[in-house]
C-alpha cells in the first residue's frame, strides 16, 4: 500500500468515527494471515489512537503490537448497525500504524 496524503472525509463519515468507540482493527499475523481484532478508540488532533492496557498476568508484548511492529499497514473499520437498512453506515479507514 502506497504511501499517500490522508483522505478528506465526508461529514458523515467524520461523525461516525468522532462518535463510535469500537471498531474492528484488520491486519496481518507474522504469518501473513489476515487478523481482525476489537478495539477502543478515540479521534484526537487528526489521528485515531487506541491504547493498549498492561495486563499483569502477561509476560510478552500483545499479539497485535509484535503484528504491528512487522507489518506496520491495517485497516480499521468503524460500523452502524441498524434493523433499519437506511441507517447503516460503515467508514474504513487505511493507513500505516505507529506505535507511541
């Protein structure tokens, strides 16, 4: 996936990103696998961030951060359901992941 400048976002693609708080992270195991993860998120100074909690029982880093540090390129997807059709709505968002 090529690098590229951010893409404007129409207005409500902008709030369903600024109101949701989960969405489904897409990315790649260190075997290449596509993995699909839940996260919490939140928009801030034009980024989406999402934080990782230390867990005490754990004695490595998180799968998805080793994934991560491999292979830097997800997707993540922010959706909308609704038993009312007219009222779905989904925003993906691609790009490169930095881990801070």
């Amino acid at each position: 996936m090529p690098d590229s400048e951010p893409t404007e976002l129409v207005a409500w693609a902008n709030e369903l990103l600024e109101s949701a708080r989960v969405a489904r992270l897409g990315l790649l195991d260190e075997q290449g696998a596509p993995r699909v993860l839940p996260v919490t998120f939140a928009v801030a100074e034009g980024r989406i961030w999402s934080a990782i909690d230390q867990k005490p029982k754990r004695t490595e880093e998180p799968a998805r951060l080793r994934f991560l540090r491999r292979d830097p390129r997800a997707a993540l997807t922010v959706d909308r359901y609704s038993d009312d059709w007219d009222q779905l709505a989904w925003v993906q968002v691609l790009g490169r992941v930095s881990i801070v």
